[in-house]
C-alpha cells in the first residue's frame, strides 16, 4: 500500500497538466473495453465448446474455471479484474481510479 500512495501523489503532481484527465480516463475506458471484450469472448467460447450459457461476467469466469480452463489463481486475478472495472465504472473517487491504473 506504500507504493500504491507513492504513486498516487507522484500522480497528483501532474493534475495541473493539461492533458492528465484525458490520459487517465483514456485509459480507464480501454480497460473497460477490455474487460467487455474478454466477457463475450468467453461467453462464446464456452457456449461453442462446453454448451455453457452463462449470463454474467463473473459467472462466465466461474464457468471457464470449472470446465477446466482456468487455474485458480488465475480464476481470483480475473474476479478481481471484475471488481475494479466495476468500481472504475461506477466509481468517482481519485483515488480509487488510480490506484486500479497501477
């Protein structure tokens, strides 16, 4: 968490630069881009391959780990991917918002 608040204020250094909102929300809507393109990749793939129809983003990752494609650790890394796309998406804190940049 030192790290993280370190970055965070090397960040707020650079508020004042013009082009800093531009850049952050930038690449805030890209990872969110992201997160919805693998979503649909993932729904796809396991309807085609397994006959899965999941319904929700989380539950399509659920899916994917127990039809044994995913390992667990790789199962929690995405779950929380989800939740902080979820905050950044719902989510007006600063703070918050950088801290899923890092």
């Amino acid at each position: 968490m030192a790290l993280e608040k370190r970055l965070y204020e090397e960040t707020l250094k650079h508020r004042e630069d013009k082009y800093y909102t531009f850049f952050r929300d930038s690449t805030i809507q890209r990872f969110e881009f992201t997160v919805k393109i693998m979503w649909k990749t993932l729904k796809n793939f396991l309807y085609e391959h397994a006959g899965i129809d999941c319904k929700s983003l989380k539950g399509c990752i659920k899916d994917f780990f127990s039809a044994g494609y995913l390992k667990e650790d790789e199962t929690y890394t995405l779950l929380e991917m989800i939740d902080d796309r979820n905050m950044t998406s719902h989510t007006y804190h600063e703070e918050y918002r950088f801290i899923c940049l890092s």
